[in-house]
C-alpha cells in the first residue's frame, strides 16, 4: 500500500498530503522507466495521471502493433525502401548518361523505359497477388506504404503507424526535423530547376549559387537546433534525450514517446486527432477495415463482404451529416416560436391574409424540423449498425483465434451485411 496508518482518517490524510514513498527505494531491482510509469498513476493532480488504459500499457512495453495477416505483414512499409531504391537508380542511370552520353542516342531512352514499365508490372503484380488471395486493393495500398519503423520525419496521415505523435511534437522539434530532408531532396531540385529557367550557363556563378543556398540552408538548421536545445532544456529534458527527440526517435516509436518524462513535453491530442476515436464513424470504420484485414482462410470473403457494407454505412453516414447541416443552415434557432407569437398576436386583428402567410410559413417551417429529425434518426440508426458490425467483426477474430467454431458469429455478421445491402438499395429506388 503506499500508505499506512492506525485509521482511516489517518490514511485519507496522507493520501491527501504525502506524496507515496519511491518504488525503487522498495525494489532496487525495478527499471526506472516501470517506477515513473506507476509512480504517474498515483499523480495527486488527475490531469498528471495517465490519459487513458492504453498510454499505461505502453509505457509498460506492450506492443501496440497490429497482427496483420502474413500475405500483408511481408509488404507492409515496402514501399518506402522500394521508392528510394527506383530512386537511386535512376539518379544513377542519369548521371552515367550525362557523363557517357547515353542520352544522345535512342538506347538510353529505351533502356530507362524499359526500368520504368519494369517497376509499374512488380508493382502491379504484387497488388495482383494481395487481390487474388482475397484482400482490397485499399488494404494493399496501406499495408505497402505503411510508415517504416525507422521514417524520423513527417509522413501522410493515412499511412501512419498507430500512436504516431508528429502532430504532437513542438514545433521547433518538427521544423528542425524538416530541414535535412530539405537539404538533400527539395533543395537540389529547386536550385536545379531556377538555374534551368534562369539560363545560368556559367559555371562559376553556379557553383556559387550551389554553395549559397547549402550555406544559408546549414546555417538555418544550426540555428534551429540551438533554438531547440534551449528549449526541450527548458522542459526539463536530459543530456541523453536531447538527441534522441531532436534527431533520433521515430515519431512512431510508440514505447519511447509514452515515457511519463518524454509524454510530458508533448502537446495534448488535438480535435483532429480526436475525430478518429473508437466512438467516431471514421474509427469504427478503421476498425472494421483491420478486423476485417485480419481474418483469413474461409472467413476473409466474410471479411471482405463486411469492409464493403462498412463503406456504405460511412458514406450513408456522411451523405446524411451533409443533408442535416444544409437544412440547419435554412432554418434558423428560435424560428417556430416567433412565428407563432406572430399569429397569435394577429388573431385580434383582421390581418387574415398575414396571419395566413405567418400559417404557412409556419408549417414549412415545422416540415424543415421533422426532415431534422428524421435525418437524424436515421443517421444514428446507420451508426448504430456500424458499432454493431465493428463488435461482431471483433468478435470473429477474436473467436477465430481461439476456436474453429465460429458459425453464430459468422451468421451474425452475414446477416447484418444483408441487412446494410438491403436498406442500401432501398435508399438507392
């Protein structure tokens, strides 16, 4: 217990007032990073504490990866090396060219044609075999272009890792970050290009405006790593961290950034973030598109026939979201009461064709209020079956992995596929 005492008043008191005693002071033998993650649980201050299960688990060392099926886990983050390697490759077939003179006659260009049609049929094919043993092309694509383990910089959203904190590192952190890889990739193709458009045929004033804009660059990132250093110090950062968030740690690292020293100096989840939660339409969506990624033998055309129904539930989902605002946006807060405070105030005059208009009005009006609601109604119905579909797809994989038998679930979501199909059509006649 980290507190003690003869009674209960004296125990309440000392949860309120005493910090616990250090767990290492207890166990010599227990890992620091393990003391600072318990030690976080007993934070007096509830916002210190840990924002949720998951963080916890982490920052204990589950992993938090996905169990991707084996067709996918053998592609996934291959794209990345794949492109880079295409990359230097034709890098070095064009500057062989420039210096050979290759590019003079037909072969070069035909040998470089040939490389690229070479790539798109590895590529095509690849996402041929992924198809023919039942997966989307949609799963295909992510898996293969998945952030790498070792990708240090910004990365499209879609294709993130699980816990990357980009967005949440400062903002000194990123910027110093982007610098490099403006270095070595943007800038050569931009001093390239504004000498090409410029006309710069001397090779002096080249070498100049090649050594400037590196020179500007460099000095650039130095200043920005001062800038940063200085910062993350501020946040109480140790010599031995510095590094590692400055240059170092994948932004997907998941196990490092949960650590209670290095979680603190990241800004809160944002409303962005936020929007894919597991309540969100979009995170049950995800949801099913990885339970549905996981299931295999007999059960991956179910799977499929299950991510197929998902996305019709979401765009349904959506097309009604987009239906409730524009009629929000025609009917405006408080309309029904003033119309009728207006006809009431004209049932003693003889304004009969007024009070006629006020009536009128008054039932567009109320036929705006229940399109409303019907669209709302029907929107939580549609999110209801999603929730519904995401549980039982849940439970299929999880059934799966333990037991053969696995028909009442199978019929379940069978069914509730049917059940979306059908209402589907409906909406489509």
């Amino acid at each position: 217990l980290p507190f003690e005492g003869k009674t209960a008043a004296d125990v309440l008191t000392r949860h309120l007032t005493q910090e616990p005693p250090s767990l290492r002071s207890l166990n010599g033998n227990l890992s620091h990073a393990t003391a600072q993650a318990i030690e976080r649980c007993l934070a007096k201050d509830p916002a210190k504490r840990w924002p949720d299960a998951r963080s916890l688990k982490l920052a204990l060392g589950a992993s938090e990866e996905t169990h991707l099926p084996d067709a996918l886990h053998a592609v996934e983050g291959r794209g990345v090396p794949g492109l880079i390697i295409v990359m230097i490759w034709i890098f070095g077939f064009w500057l062989a060219g420039e210096n050979y003179g290759w590019w003079k006659d037909d072969g070069g260009r035909t040998f470089l044609a040939l490389s690229a049609l070479t790539v798109s049929a590895i590529y095509g094919f690849l996402l041929a075999r992924m198809k023919r043993e039942g997966f989307q092309l949609e799963q295909a694509q992510a898996a293969i272009w998945r952030e790498p383990s070792w990708w240090l910089w910004w990365y499209p959203k879609a294709w993130r890792r699980r816990g990357n904190v980009w967005e949440r590192l400062l903002s000194e952190v990123r910027l110093l970050r982007s610098i490099l890889p403006l270095v070595w990739v943007a800038l050569p193709i931009v001093v390239t290009a504004l000498l090409y458009f410029a006309n710069v045929s001397s090779q002096v004033v080249q070498n100049w405006f090649w050594v400037g804009s590196v020179a500007t660059t460099l000095a650039v990132w130095i200043v920005a790593s001062v800038r940063t250093r200085r910062e993350l110090t501020r946040k109480g950062l140790t010599a031995e961290d510095l590094g590692r968030v400055m240059y170092s740690a994948p932004p997907s690292r998941v196990s490092y950034w949960q650590r209670p020293h290095i979680a603190a100096i990241l800004a809160p989840a944002t409303d962005e973030d936020r929007e894919t939660r597991a309540d969100s339409a979009h995170g049950h969506f995800q949801s099913i598109l990885r339970y549905a990624g996981e299931l295999s033998g007999a059960l991956r055309p179910l799977g499929a026939e299950a991510a197929a129904a998902a996305r019709q539930l979401l765009a349904s989902i959506e097309d009604a979201d987009r239906e409730i605002a524009e009629l929000a946006r025609t009917l405006e807060a408080g309309e029904e009461e003033r119309l009728n405070a207006k006809i009431a105030a004209l049932q003693a005059s003889d304004s009969a064709p007024l009070r006629t208009l006020y009536e009128k009005e008054l039932e567009l009006v109320r036929g705006l209020s229940e399109r409303i609601e019907e669209a709302k109604e029907a929107r939580n119905r549609r999110m209801e079956m999603l929730k519904t579909l995401a549980l039982h797809l849940a439970a299929l994989r999880a059934r799966s992995a333990e037991s053969p038998e696995t028909s009442s679930v199978t019929d379940r979501v069978r069914a509730l596929c049917d059940d979306i199909a059908a209402q589907a059509g409906a909406g489509r006649a």
